[in-house]
C-alpha cells in the first residue's frame, strides 16, 4: 500500500511538471554595474565660451572659468529564458539583467587663458575637481537604492508570463520607457548638490585668488 501511494505521488508529481513548462526555468537576477567615469580635461576653450557653455546653468552675473560636465549614462543587457505552452498559447521567461549606469564622458574644462602651472590654474582646476568628487559620490549613493528598486521589480516577483510571443516584448518596453529614463533622472538630481559650491562666494574667492591674476589675464587675452 505503501509503495502504491508513493508510485502515485510521483506521477502526480511528473504530471504536473509537464503541465508547467516554467518549472525548469533558473530563477530570474539583476546585476548592477556602477562604470567609473572616465575623467577627460579640455583646456582649449576660451572663458567666453565656457560662459555661453555654461549659459542656463550657473547664476547670472557669475564669469565661468572652468567647467565640469557630466553626462548621465544607462543602458542594459536582456538575457532571457523562454518557455512556451504546449498549446502555444500562452509562455513564461526568466529575465537575466545587467544594469550599467555612470556619467561618461566626465569632461573638466578650465579656460584657455589660464596657462597649466600658473596659479590662476591651480585655483580654478581645484574648484573644478570639486564638482568631479561630487559626481563620483552621487553615483555611488544611488547603487545601493537602484540596487534594490531593481531586484525588487525583475527578479523578486519570480517568473514572467504572459501571451506567446510577448513576454520580451513587455520587458523590453518597461526597461526602455521607464527604468533607463529613470536611472538618468536620478542621475541628473546631482545638480541641485552642483549647485550648492556655485555660490557667489566661491566665485568671488576664485576670482580674487592669486592677487589678482585672474583679472589680469583676462584683460590682457581680450
């Protein structure tokens, strides 16, 4: 009797393994990927173009004499196991999702009056590398946050499924409409801390700095 119950356990069991075409399918994950900024520096530019660069960005009144840009980056990498119902009609994935995300290019601009090894350099430059570290900080604060928003919404919830034929599909348009264009949103926040060393106050020390060789320089180079 004994074994008569355990023989027909297992033939449910198998049965219903066949029924479930997902029930082989590995159990779905993300990745994330924080790319470090490739820092590139620019020193050919004149200060009245990095003003007109830098026009809607810093307060009006402030002269520009260094820059520092960078560009929100992200993008993903699908991989996805599929499996289709007997009857063709309906299918399950299991998504495999590698995010990547950073700012790149991270481009440093001080104006071309401003010779390297000079002071007037040096004060600027400095100034400019500040706004590089809190980039850098950004980013890595948002790893731990986007790591769980991520988990939480494609792998968490377990296996996709849907009609024949869809299932890409749906994943492809909710990571195209909505989480990369997130992604950058949180990344491009970073302004509102930019903004918070742009002071009028930074910008009169850096002007002053090096008795008064910033003015000159710019005197002369008109």
């Amino acid at each position: 009797m004994r074994q008569t119950r355990g023989a027909i356990l297992l033939l449910l069991l198998s049965a219903s393994a066949l029924a479930d075409p997902c029930a082989d399918l590995p159990p779905p994950g993300i990745e994330l990927k924080r790319e470090e900024a490739r820092l590139s520096y620019n020193f050919t530019y004149r200060q009245a173009s990095l003003q007109g660069m830098a026009y809607g960005v810093v307060r009006s009144g402030m002269r520009v004499l260094g820059l520092t840009r960078g560009v929100a980056m992200a993008r993903y990498d699908l991989h996805l196991s599929l499996r289709r119902s007997l009857d063709g009609r309906w299918e399950c994935g299991s998504p495999k999702i590698t995010f990547s995300y950073g700012y790149t290019p991270l481009t440093v601009y001080v104006a071309s009056e401003f010779p390297r090894g000079s002071c007037a350099y040096d004060q600027i430059y400095a100034h400019e590398m500040a706004h590089v570290a809190i980039y850098q900080r950004h980013a890595e604060a948002l790893e731990s946050v986007l790591r769980t928003e991520l988990q939480q919404r494609f792998a968490d919830l377990g296996i996709w499924r849907g009609s024949a034929g869809q299932v890409q599909q749906q994943l492809q348009q909710e990571l195209d409409a909505r989480w990369l264009p997130y992604i950058k949103r949180r990344l491009q926040a970073v302004e509102v801390e930019q903004a918070t060393i742009d002071t009028p106050e930074e910008y009169a020390r850096v002007a002053a700095a090096c008795g008064g060789e910033i003015g000159r320089r710019l005197t002369v180079d008109r």
